[in-house]
C-alpha cells in the first residue's frame, strides 16, 4: 500500500507497480492499473436569504481544475437547469436577475483533458429581494399620501406597513395588494410616521425581506441633512429634503454656545428649492443652530424642523505658528519686517537723458525750421494787410501796380532780416 505525499488533483492516472527484492532485483511492471480523482468542489457558505437579485456563489480553488461547471434549479417553478455554464474562476453571478423563489446550486471541477470531477453538495437558497420605496420618503403636506415602492421580479402581489411612530399605534398592515401601491382611506393626522413594503410569491409559497424603513411626517415639517459637524467654510449651504406639496421655505440661523441660544443670524423666508448658501461670513470657530420650515402651496405652515447643530473653523496661515528647528516646544518667533529702501526723487532736468553732439546739431535745425515756419507766417499776414489797404484806396490800374511793388518790397526786407515786425 502507498500513499502518495501530494495532491494529485482531479484528473485521469495510470499507475504501475513493480516489486524490488532485498537482493536488488525487480520484478516486471505489473499490467497498468488506470483510476480517476473526481475530489468535488468545496461551495462557500451562503446566507439562505439573499436580498439581492444576483447573488454570488464561491468555492475553493480545486488542484487540477482548469475550469468548472455550475448548475441551477429554481425549485419553485420546477425550472431545471435555470444556469448551466462554464467559468475559470471560482466564483459565479448571474448574468441576469433571479426572481422571487428558492433556488439550488452545484459546482464541479473540469480537469485539462475535459474530465469532469464529482458534483459539489447541494447548496440552496432563497431570492427574497425586498421592494425599494418610491413615496412619500420625507414629510409631506398630503394627508392621504398614496404610498408606492418598487415591483420585484416573481412577486405576485404586495403588503405594506404604516406605524405612528408619535403614538406607536399601528395604522395599516395590509397584504393581497395586486399592485405596488396603496392609498390610505381616511386621512391621516398630523405626526410623525414610519412605512415599509413587502413582496409577496403565491408561487414560491413565501415572502421577500421588508423594504428599508422610510420615516416621514405629516404635516409638512422639513428635514434638515445639513450642514453637520464641523465645516470648513465661512458661508455653509443649509440643505434639507424636499416636503411633499411645499412651494417654498423659510430658514432661521442662530448663534449658539452650548445650550444657550445667543442671538439670530439671519432669517430668510420664501426660499424656493431645498438649499439656501448662507449669505455672509460667518464667525470662525463659532456654533451655530438651524431651523427649516415649510410653506404649501395653498400656504399652509409646517411647524419648524428639528434643530440641526454644525460649528465653522477655517483654517488660516495665522493660526500656524512655525517651530524652531531643534526645538520640541512650540515657541512664537518674533519676525520683523525687512527694511524697504525708499527710492529718491529726481527733477525733471536731473531725469533728462545726456544728448549726443549729433542730437544736438539736430535739434538746432530743428529749431531754425520752426523760426523760419514763423517768419513765413508773419509775412503771409503783413502781406494780406498791406494787400487789403493798398487796394481800398487804389482807383487805377497805376496804383494797383504799386501795390504790387510795395509788397515785393517787404518780401525782400523780411528775407533779408531788414525788416523788424515786433
């Protein structure tokens, strides 16, 4: 007898005995001897109860699978082989949801050469995948509010669960609804309140997990959902949910320390949608209390919303304070501010740049163009004064002619520089 020191794995082997004698010889191979390992799949545990349409099923690697094979039975409609397909790893998930029943699963090892190992143990369960609430999910002016939630794959019908939480009284417990909704028949009073939904399998013979808790109050009252804690911002956004039948809000900030209301912040009503961004500064490292309330569109009031605290602390390039190098105490470090030199004022000649000889050569005929442009000028004036009087008093073709030589006359004097009209 042998055993061998490893795991062979699944698969098929052929073994070959042969005998050996104290003297050292050996016997002839036996004739071959062919077996198969078909070790099954170890499937992990799995809660009964899977909340989720697609669940997912693990096992233990197997030595010498090189894939493996699952299997599916949905026991509560008799459908055999719901999933049967291969995978290479070890772990599956439907490609597609799984209704409302009880469902059983097998896995198998495949080795290399295609041989198939022994079935894993049965492992069953149950899809009981709960509705999702639609409305109401917060408060609401509606006093006969209808209720609705999600449809879930196999049910075939629903229930629904209404508790006062005020009071503790239960309001509704109803089942058989053929439909994912349900209205209240009498109107309900002001409070506040707690629903759940179920699926329900007439098939399947049992009922899903319950739906989440939805609080919500009749009424109108707001809830806030923020800010919370500690904020890092001096004008924080004041958010609550959305009321039911509301047209708009009205918002009240206020100072706190403690238990102690200090003062009002700010007040602003008539705010539509369900933020309102704080609008001015807040004080850094102050607490502050927040209240909403809400305004129907027929205006009816809702009483405020609960308190809702939050603090403010802005961090600042003050509020760090550097620490010596060396040093296991914080110490303040005394900085004086660096000496700034102060520049001095020149004068308008002191500012004006030196000249070149030749920028001086040009600025001398520069300025021997604008004396002649100005002689020119007053000459054109003599001329036309000289010209007009001269005329006014000619009666003949001789006088006109001395008018002429008259003005050639101070024409050549200015020219000359003869002629003096300062």
């Amino acid at each position: 007898m042998y055993q061998m020191p490893f795991n062979l794995g699944i698969g098929k082997f052929d073994v070959y005995v042969q005998a050996v004698f104290a003297t050292g010889a050996v016997s002839d191979w036996s004739s071959i001897n062919r077996f198969t390992v078909v070790t099954p799949v170890s499937v992990s545990s799995l809660a009964q109860r899977q909340v989720t349409y697609r669940p997912t099923l693990t096992w233990l690697a197997l030595p010498g699978a090189s894939k493996y094979e699952i299997w599916l039975d949905n026991r509560s409609t008799g459908q055999s082989q719901v999933y049967r397909t291969f995978v290479t790893t070890t772990s599956w998930t439907p490609d597609a949801d799984l209704q409302l029943s009880r469902y059983r699963f097998w896995a198998r090892g495949i080795a290399v050469d295609g041989t198939p190992a022994g079935w894993s143990p049965q492992t069953d369960f149950l899809v009981v995948t709960p509705p999702q609430p639609v409305t109401p999910l917060s408060s609401t002016f509606n006093r006969q509010q209808t209720f609705t939630w999600t449809t879930v794959l196999g049910a075939t019908s629903y229930g629904v669960y209404l508790q006062n939480t005020s009071t503790g009284a239960v309001v509704a417990n109803v089942s058989g609804l053929t439909t994912p909704s349900w209205t209240p028949t009498v109107a309900l009073a002001d409070g506040n309140y707690a629903w759940w939904s179920i699926a329900e399998s007439a098939i399947a013979g049992f009922r899903s997990d319950w739906s989440v808790r939805t609080d919500f109050y009749v009424g109108g009252r707001p809830v806030v959902t923020g800010p919370t804690g500690q904020v890092a911002t001096l004008r924080p956004t004041i958010r609550w949910a959305d009321v039911v039948g509301a047209g708009k809000y009205d918002v009240w900030l206020n100072r706190t320390f403690g238990n102690q209301i200090d003062f009002n912040v700010f007040k602003q009503f008539g705010v539509t949608g369900n933020s309102l961004q704080v609008p001015a500064d807040l004080v850094n490292g102050a607490e502050y209390r927040v209240w909403v309330r809400a305004v129907s569109t027929t205006n009816e009031v809702s009483p405020w919303s609960n308190p809702q605290d939050f603090s403010v602390f802005v961090a600042s390039q003050q509020d760090s304070v550097p620490q010596p190098a060396g040093s296991g105490d914080l110490q303040l470090l005394a900085v004086e501010p660096a000496v700034v030199q102060i520049p001095q004022l020149q004068s308008p000649l002191a500012a004006e740049p030196a000249r070149s000889e030749r920028a001086v050569v040009s600025v001398r005929r520069a300025e021997q163009e604008e004396l002649e442009i100005e002689r020119a000028t007053i000459l054109a004036a003599a001329v036309q004064q000289v010209h007009s009087a001269a005329t006014a008093e000619a009666d003949d073709f001789g006088a006109d002619s001395a008018v002429d030589q008259s003005i050639q006359d101070i024409v050549e004097a200015l020219l000359s520089g003869g002629l003096n009209l300062s």
